[in-house]
C-alpha cells in the first residue's frame, strides 16, 4: 500500500478540510393556499395544507385563558 513521502503543511491540510461547510440553498415553492414559501413536497408550517387538504391544524399562540378554558382560580 502506498505511503505518502513527505508530510503535508497544516495549510494545505487545512485548506482542504475547509470546503466542507459550503451547503446547498434548499429549495422553498409558495404554498398554494396561503402563498407562504415552505420546502417542496413537504406541509405547509403555515397553514398546514399539503396537496389541496387539510393535514394539520395551525400553530396558534397561546394567550391568557378564557373564562370557559377551566382555569385553576376559585371564584367566591
């Protein structure tokens, strides 16, 4: 099996490792629905459509509770 000759330089070692973190762009398409970009083939974050149906219902932010949301606090 072949042995290198002679040592390489910690540059050009180095130089070379270096090409690693160059990553693709993902591609994005606009949802059809809510015009939004998400990854092709993939649910919308947003909306939560995927191919004309509803797959999963939207995140929604979670505020301060409602009266009729059963709260811990005792009324008088």
């Amino acid at each position: 099996m072949p042995n290198p000759k002679r040592k390489h330089t910690r540059s050009r070692r180095d130089s070379r490792r270096a090409q690693n973190w160059k990553l693709d762009t993902v591609a994005s398409s606009a949802c059809p629905n809510c015009k939004n970009l998400r990854p092709p083939h993939v649910v919308c974050p947003s909306c939560g459509w995927y191919n004309g149906k509803l797959v999963l219902a939207p995140k929604t932010k979670k505020g301060k509770a409602t009266e009729g949301e059963g709260g811990t606090e005792k009324k008088p």
